[in-house]
C-alpha cells in the first residue's frame, strides 16, 4: 500500500476516454449534453454553494457505490474505462494461439494467472515460503542491509526509495535518487499524533498487523508481539521523516553528494554493499531528497536490534505481497487499508482489480491497443490548438502583472514558451520482450513485473534523460506538469466528457479541459515549480523583489483555504495544498482569457438560459462532481496535495471578477470574498 509519487503534479483520478477513432461508430455514439440541467440544483444560490448549485440535484440521486471511498465525474470515466479496458483484455486472453514473448501472451498471462483463484488459494502462503526462510535465516545487521538492498532490486521498498531521474541541478542527465519511505500507515502524522483519530488508526493498524501476521502462520501471541515490534520500527522511522507540507520543498529536498560522502552523512548503513545489490556498483552522483532521513538511518541500524529488523522486513514482506496471494490476505488488506483507511463497504470484484494489475504493470502495452481503439485522432489536433490558445493567453497576462518586474517577466516568458506538450499518448511504445510472463503465478508475474520496472528504471543512471518517456499510461484519465522536463502532458483517457466534449459549446470546454490545460501551465509557476528554470534546473530566476511579491499574493491563498470548512470542524490545509490551489486559480484564468479570444468579439446567445460566462464557470464546476465518504475525505485532508473537490470549485471563482459578474455574487453570500482579501496571482 506504499506508493510514492515523483515529480507528477495532477489533477485528479483515473479513468478513460470513450470516443472510438472508427468514424461511422462516432457518429452514433450518443451526444453527452454540456450542461446537464438536472444535475444542477437551481434551489441553491451560486454564491452560497457553488459546487452544489451546478451538482447537487447529481449529488442528492447518487449513492457511493459500496466499492468506492468516492464516486464522481473522475469515476464514472474510471468505470467507462474499465469496461473498454476488461473488453481489450478479454479478447487477448482468450487467445491460445498467442506466441510465447509477444505481448499478447504476457497480457493473456498475468490477467489469467490473477483470475485463477482456485490455484492462488490452494497455494496460500506457500508461495512466499522461500522470502520467510530467507528472513528467518539472517543474523547480522549488513545482512539486514543486504536483504533490503535485494528487495529494492525487486522492486519493493522497504524503508526508503530508490529510483533514477533527472539531476535538478543539470536536468538533461539521470541521477540516482532516494527518498524517505519504510511507514505503513499513509501519513507520518498518524505515528506521531495524539489526536482521536491517529490514536484510533495506530490502534486498527495494530490489529491489523496482528491478523496478518497470524494468516502467515505465527501464533496469536507471537503474531501480536510481531505487530508491536512491527509499530514501534514505524514510529522510529517516522520521527525521521520530513511532513508532507516539508516534501514540497524542492530546493530542500534536493542534497546532490557522492557514495563517499553518503558514507560519511550515514556510516552505519553499509552503501557500497547496498548499491551492489542493486545492480549499481558505481553510482556517480547521488541526490539524497531527504538527508536528515538518510542520516538518521544509520542511528536507526545501530538502536534497532537484528530481530527487530527481521520482523519488520517480515512485514514488509506480507505487505507487498499480500493483493496476490488468497482471499484471506487479500480481504485482511481491504480490512484496513479500504474500510477503516477510506470507508470503502465493499472489496472491488476480481476481475477489476486484476485489470488493474494487468494495465499497469503493462501500461503503455495495452495503451497502444487502447488508442488505436478508442482514441480519435482529431482529439490530438484540436487539443493542441487549445494549448496554444491557452498559451498565448498566459502569456499576456505575464506581460500585463503588474506585480512583476519586467526582467523576471522576460524569463518567465521564456519558460513558457519551451514548455513542450504531450498529448494523447508516447511517439515511442515500450519494450516489454525482456519481461517475462508465466500462466500460473500471480504473485511471481507481479514481482516479475517490479523487477523489471526496477531494472529498466535504475540502468538509466548516468545517461541523458529520454525527453520522449511519458510518466502516466495513455489510458488513464489525468494530466501532470513534470518541472525538470518543464512539459505538461495530456494521456488519451482525460480527452473525453466532461474535460473535453466534441459535442459541447466553446465556453464549457474552455471552462473544463481548456482549465486543465491553464492548471498544468500554471504548475510550471507555482510555488514550487515557479524555483525551476525553463531548462528544468532548480535555479533561482527571480528577483528578490519578485520573490517577495509572489509570497504576500499566494498567503492570501492559504488564509482562503486554511479558513475554508469541511465535516464542520476540519480545514483544508491551505499549505500543503498551495501548488495546486495555485494552479486551479491560473487554469481559471487563464482559460477564460483564451476563450474571449476564440470569440473574437462574437460572443455567442445564451444556452439554455445560461451565458457563455456562466457556462464557462458551469463546466468548471461540473468536473469536480462527487460525492464522498467522511473517512476518505478526513484522510485526503491530511495527505493530498489537492483540495476537496468542493473546495476547488467554491474557493477559486470567487476570486475572479468575471465570475463574481457573470452570477451576481453579493457581500450577503456566504462565499463571498471581500476584494482586500482575493487572492490575484496570475
């Protein structure tokens, strides 16, 4: 249940596209409407809730599906995918004739070896008898360090991560990179907090480890003892940790050495024999994201006794295999990690979360079949005629600030204009011939699979980066700003209703996906990724002055959303969310600015008794329709970079005079923003 994110700035969810690039099967695809009326709840003023005035009618008629934490627009596209995606993957597995290395036999293999349950319960733990004697047999602390080492190499991460990307001091060349990892639970905060609900969480988390322990085969009182040992590693690894809101530093985060000086700031932790076991005996140039965290390691080997390691990397071991071994882990997993974590009633069915497995570990595979399939080609044209209409708008507004000073104007500019743009999908697939892929192991295919990401991912330590490689699937429903590639990238599965409708008039477009499109260019000058230059360096262009500036108009960005209320007592925190409340902000404006120029003067009548201002702002309110459940909401409060989808859709608006016109939004509303306390950034 550990995932780290690196470098992907995004906006939402996954999903897919529905189009069909055949022409005469588009042409009877159903119309989506742009604007559904009977979503909208007329009843409710658009200055007192907004997101609930354009989807409340939609959030009173639908219920949470039991296997969802949420549901809404992002969903919906998830679902839409998920049958399109089952329908490409059925038809490979069923396929005898497949030849052994193809893709096809390697799709065909690993969805049939996770839907053979009978064979995943009958084996049961036995399949990871060989990874327990190993653990079991280790006496030292260099064969702890060893152990961990071979994991990482099989792509499963233990106590930190490891990984190769751009050098964000020379963003043309891949480094090596660690970053702080080894905690079960999603949050540091829950180690650490005397609050209810961590106290609550560590206390489920326990019981939670006990109960897997127990599947393993330990008795209840070993397997209890085992957990606790299993928390008390946690905490002390979590004491090391830099916050969330910490991580977003990126200048703090970035501290570049080489092995004999990682030697020095860690002695205890034996790297050489690390980076052997990796694969990487000479490392070369190492950025250490987190080095109180790694210097703190090497007090940790020495304050944690032998057995205690061995017991946590048992843990680890379970963790990471427990999504593929029988029902009983896999339901244990769910327990915790999707009832108590997320609110989630009900585990996923089978076939979704092989799915799953199936196209992520064989992503950009089955995208190729995906886009060929689904993926109509005038979508590309015409998205990156919107890109540049967006363009061309954020640059004006560049040059019209009245905040900035006229020499980091320039370079902003600059930058903007070497953003490159990725749609749709890569213009070089992957190659998968050297993962192999066997019809009767499910757990063994999934650590195939890791090993060979693993693989493919570190050899490219000390190459120059492949500007071509994309970081997310053709086929999933998001979009990302990547600052050391300074690009923003587009898959095939965000091009579809609500986020971008052939059928819908320029204003909800321009309101939804042409937003999108604003939100990943802003991202490139957000607080974060403002530090990077148009090279994708981490290199200060800005004045001082305009530093200064910057800070003063984003704090009125924090006080907005620090004061902004959820489940009646609990606040979005306007810090950690700054980056992408920041971008939300310029998306909006920047795409309302490209949508007068598409006009050119030639303002269009209303549509169903709506402007095409207010209709802009409609299609922006429509793509964060959601519904959700309390303890997925109070978990992304604490954890996500992005604001609650009614957050993003009542705060940013209210900041623009356009919008404050287009519905007449007054001082008695309660969404009001006195014109002193809006935030006006780009």
């Amino acid at each position: 249940m550990k995932k780290l994110l690196i470098f992907t700035l995004a906006i939402g969810l996954l999903g897919c596209v529905s189009s069909c690039n055949n022409e005469s099967t588009m042409k009877k695809a159903p119309v989506t409407p742009a604007i559904d009326l009977a979503n909208m709840d007329l009843d409710v003023l658009p200055g007192d809730d907004f997101f609930r005035f354009v989807n409340g009618t939609w959030m009173k008629n639908t219920e949470i599906p039991a296997e969802y934490s949420q549901y809404g627009a992002f969903t919906i596209l998830y679902e839409n995918n998920q049958k399109q995606l089952k329908a490409l993957v059925e038809e490979v597995s069923a396929d005898k004739s497949a030849v052994e290395g193809s893709v096809n036999q390697k799709i065909r293999d690993l969805y049939n070896s996770g839907m053979d349950t009978a064979r995943i319960n009958q084996l049961g733990v036995k399949v990871i008898e060989n990874e327990i004697a190993e653990i079991e047999a280790i006496k030292t602390i260099e064969q702890v360090q060893q152990f961990i080492g071979q994991m990482h190499r099989k792509g499963e991460y233990p106590l930190f991560y490891v990984y190769s990307s751009a050098d964000q001091s020379n963003s043309s060349m891949e480094i090596v990179n660690f970053y702080q990892g080894g905690i079960g639970l999603p949050d540091v905060s829950y180690y650490l907090s005397d609050d209810e609900r961590s106290a609550e969480l560590r206390a489920k988390y326990l019981d939670h480890l006990t109960k897997m322990f127990i599947l393993k085969g330990d008795n209840p009182e070993m397997a209890k003892s085992n957990a606790e040992t299993v928390l008390k590693v946690e905490t002390a690894i979590a004491k090391n940790s830099k916050t969330r809101t910490e991580l977003r530093d990126p200048v703090a985060n970035f501290n570049k050495m080489d092995l004999e000086t990682l030697t020095t700031v860690s002695p205890n932790f034996d790297w050489a024999l690390y980076f052997n076991e990796i694969g990487l005996p000479e490392p070369g140039d190492i950025n250490i994201g987190q080095k109180e965290f790694i210097a703190g390691l090497s007090q940790l080997s020495k304050d944690i006794s032998v057995d205690e390691w061995k017991t946590y990397l048992m843990w680890n071991l379970l963790d990471n295999s427990a999504d593929y071994l029988s029902d009983d882990f896999v339901n244990q997993n769910f327990e915790f990690f999707g009832k108590v974590l997320s609110g989630k009633q009900e585990l996923q069915p089978r076939w979704k979360r092989v799915l799953n497995v199936t196209s992520g570990r064989l992503g950009e595979a089955i995208g190729q079949i995906y886009v060929e399939k689904y993926f109509p080609p005038q979508a590309k044209d015409r998205m990156v005629t919107l890109v540049e209409n967006l363009r061309l708008a954020f640059g004006e507004r560049i040059k019209n600030l009245d905040w900035m000073s006229e020499e980091t104007k320039a370079k902003a500019l600059e930058k903007l204009a070497t953003i490159t743009v990725k749609v749709g999908y890569p213009d070089e697939w992957r190659d998968y011939s050297a993962l192999k892929i066997v019809p009767d192991g499910y757990l063994q295919n999934a650590r195939n699979s890791r090993a060979f990401e693993f693989d493919y991912n570190i050899s490219k330590v000390g190459k120059p980066v492949d500007k071509k490689e994309w970081g997310m699937t053709p086929q999933t429903v998001n979009a990302y700003y990547n600052p050391s590639n300074n690009e923003i990238v587009f898959p095939a599965g965000i091009l579809q209703p609500p986020f971008f409708n052939k059928d819908a008039d320029d204003a909800v477009n321009y309101g939804a996906i042409g937003v999108v499109i604003g939100h990943e260019m802003t991202h490139g000058f957000d607080d974060q990724g403002r530090q990077y230059d148009k090279d994708g360096n981490l290199n200060d262009w800005w004045t001082a002055e305009d530093a200064e500036r910057f800070a003063e108009k984003t704090a009125k960005l924090i006080d907005l959303y620090n004061n902004y209320t959820e489940l009646d007592s609990l606040h979005v925190d306007g810090t950690l969310t700054l980056g992408e409340n920041i971008a939300d902000l310029g998306g909006l404006s920047i795409s309302y600015d490209a949508l007068q120029k598409a006009y050119n003067g030639q303002i269009p009548e209303p549509v169903d008794g709506f402007t095409s201002d207010q209709r802009f702002y409609l299609g922006y309110g429509q793509i964060w329709r959601q519904n959700i459940r309390n303890e997925e909401l109070m978990r992304r409060l604490k954890e996500d970079v992005h604001s609650p989808g009614d957050a993003r859709v009542n705060v940013p608006p209210f900041n623009l005079d356009t919008f404050i016109a287009a519905f007449n939004i007054q001082p008695e509303n309660r969404l009001y923003i006195p014109v002193e306390n809006r935030a006006k950034i780009w």
